[in-house]
C-alpha cells in the first residue's frame, strides 16, 4: 500500500490493495445490499428506499443485473481472485427480490471468484416478504443460511416498530425454511421498544427458542436522529426506551437462551454450537476482508476501506463509468489497532492480550480486577457485567 498521506485514487488504492498478498488470508467474503423495502420502519436508518423514494429511472427488475456487473468489476481488479467463504445478502429486504435473482447473483460471485468449499451464503429476510415455495428456491439456488426478522412476538412492539409482519409470520417463516432443507436459521430480536413490557420479550423469547432456530440476535433498540421513530420520541407521543430497561432485558436475553441450551459467542450473538455461529459476521469481527456490493455498501481489503454510492440511481450512473466508489480511506495503525481491540473484546473468545499496547495491557489488568473481564490463557474475556459495559471496556483499552 502508498504511505499514508501519499496523494492516491480510490481505484489505485483498491487496486494495490486488491495486489496485497496479506488479501484472503484471514477469510474473504461478499456483502450484496439489496435497497428495496416495501415501507420504511420507523426505527430504521439503513441505506433503504421504497418504490416512491427511489424516483425515475431505477427499477428492482433490473437489479440483480446491475449488481452481477459490479462483481465482475470487482473480480477485475485481482489477479488471483480469493475464493468467497462468506456471501451475506442484507438490506433492505433482499427477498423483495424473487428467489431465483438472489440465486442469480450468488451464482456470479461463484464464477468470477469461486465460492470455497463449505462456503456459507446467509440472506436475511422479513416474515412477510417469504413463504415455502420462495425458501425451497433460495436453498435450491445454493443459500445456507436465513437471518429471519422477527423482532418480537407482542403486535403493539411491532406497531411502535412500524413492522409490517404478524407475530405469526414470523413463526412460519422459520417452519417453512426447515421444510425447505435450511438447518441454520437465525431470529433477530430487538428489545427496550417503548411500550415492551418484561412479559412481551420474555414472550418474545421462548417463541424463538420453540422454532427450533439454532441462532439468535438480540439487539437494544437504539433510537437514530432522522427516523419517523425519533421524530415520535421529540414530540413526545412515545417516550424514550431506557437504558436500565434495556440493561435488564439482555440479561433475560442470556438467561433464557443459556437454559435453551445457546452460547453467546458475541455480545448480542447466541448460537446452539459452533456450526451455527454467523461466519459471515466473525469475518468482520475477526478481521477478514471483503467486498461490498450495492448502493451504499462497505468494503475492506488490506489496508483500505471504501463505500459506494448510496442512491440506487446515483450507484448505477457510476458503476456504468467504472467502480462505483464514492469515498475511501486508508487504515492508519492506530485505526486497525483501534478496530481490532474494539472487535475482538466482544467475541467470547476474547481479545489476545498480545494485541494490546502497554498501556491497553494494564488497563486489562484494571478491567478484570473491577470484575468486567477475566484473564485466561492470555486472552481477556468479558464477564456477563462486563459484556453490559463493553463499550466502557473498550474504551479503558485503548485511552
């Protein structure tokens, strides 16, 4: 890679980049971001556009094509193309596409790079946008893995959350992947939703350890400024979820699931066994590199991270002149160190204390001494309170 402050394109940087022999070795995978939603949720600030936002000239029909061109783009810029471990499908809602586009585009990724052998393919899907014909296509087309958005069993959490999806969609989704061959399903939850009571998560909770689903996600609903939910928040019609609140469903988190017979393997992460775990998000977590395909989306290759056009419009214009790039930056070491401990310290298992830094090795001394880690087998693990105050952690590490 140029020095750092070297004056670089982003095609030269990601061309150099793309060169580095350090490319793969820690895993190399491939994010498609599908933008399409059918209505917007109130708490969501993703990178999304329903039909009216997106203006003329942009059409799902022709989607998958445009992406397809991209990963031969990107398969451009190598000259021994890694093999693809991981391909993780988000949005939006991917499967607003029909099954045998998504299909398509993993099959592209196969061509252009090779996906290895026990290769994982995960598309994340909402309860209403799915039914058995549509997953018995995506399993068929090469998919692994589903990441299933349920968020919660209670209609009024669902409501606040402006979820299209009955609590029952949700509960048949999970049942039409198992007959479709899929035996890692994943449920996200999200908790602390003004209104959610203990009982609707608890509730929330025993429905998705009874679908028989080997992982679940479990994520504190945080409120970003922009949102139709935020703008509720300020006018005072809804009032703002609670930290405390928040502190006390992720220990019911744990509590349930650890009785269910899950693991946490990440702070807002639990799986049945270690086949079940996300490989795609331990990708990210561990340090891998990939490609980001699609309006909006993030890449990292040794050295240099870049992000696409966010408007589907915007993307295509570009990526018909070249990579669709719109901004990059090269890695500083105290960026990848920086990274690396704030990543690593919310695996369960723990952050090596060889990465730290003098100072960060005596602060984990502090940590585990004020019972928010342990030390074992030079790695620093977060205890159940330390996993509540790992930002905190984190922070203490690298001051």
């Amino acid at each position: 890679m140029p020095a750092t402050g070297a004056a670089t394109s982003p095609a030269a940087d990601i061309a150099a980049a793309a060169a580095d022999p350090a490319t793969g070795t820690a895993g190399f995978g491939f994010y498609v971001h599908v933008p399409f939603c059918v209505s917007r949720c109130g708490y969501c600030d993703f990178n999304t556009y329903t039909a009216a936002e997106l203006g003329g000239g942009v059409s799902r029909d022709t989607y998958a094509a445009v992406v397809r061109s991209e990963i031969r783009a990107a398969a451009a810029q190598f000259g021994t193309r890694p093999k693809v471990d991981t391909v993780f499908f988000g949005g939006g809602t991917p499967t607003l596409l029909p099954a045998a586009e998504l299909a398509a585009i993993l099959a592209e990724i196969d061509r252009e790079f090779g996906l290895a052998d026990g290769y994982e393919a995960t598309t994340e899907a909402n309860p209403e946008s799915v039914d058995a014909d549509y997953l018995a296509a995506l399993h068929d087309g090469g998919f692994t893995r589903l990441s299933i958005g349920m968020q919660s069993t209670a209609s009024h959490v669902l409501k606040v959350l402006d979820r299209e999806h009955s609590p029952q969609k949700a509960l048949d989704a999970v049942a039409h992947a198992r007959t479709a061959g899929f035996h890692h399903v994943s449920l996200d939850l999200i908790y602390g939703t003004p209104g959610e009571r203990a009982a609707d998560f608890a509730n929330s909770l025993a429905a998705a350890v009874d679908t028989g689903v080997d992982h679940v996600s479990a994520y504190a609903l945080i409120v970003e400024d922009g949102t139709a939910l935020a703008r509720r928040i300020r006018a005072g019609r809804v009032p703002q979820p609670s930290d405390d609140v928040a502190a006390d469903r992720y220990l019911a988190a744990e509590a349930a699931l650890t009785a269910a017979g899950f693991s946490w393997y990440e702070v807002s992460n639990w799986a049945k066994d270690d086949a079940a775990r996300c490989r795609h998000n331990l990708l990210y977590w561990e340090g891998g590199h990939w490609w980001g395909a699609g309006p909006g989306a993030h890449s990292h290759l040794p050295g240099v991270r870049w992000w696409n056009h966010k408007h589907p419009a915007t993307y295509g214009t570009a990526l018909a002149a070249g990579l669709p790039v719109a901004g990059h930056e090269r890695l500083t070491d105290d960026d990848r160190y920086l990274e690396r401990v704030l990543l690593l310290t919310r695996l369960a298992d723990g952050l090596p204390l060889a990465e730290l830094r003098p100072d960060g090795a005596a602060a984990a001394e502090r940590v585990a001494a004020e019972g928010l880690a342990v030390i074992e087998a030079g790695r620093l693990v977060l205890t159940l309170r330390g996993r509540l105050l790992a930002d905190a952690v984190v922070r203490d590490l690298t001051a």
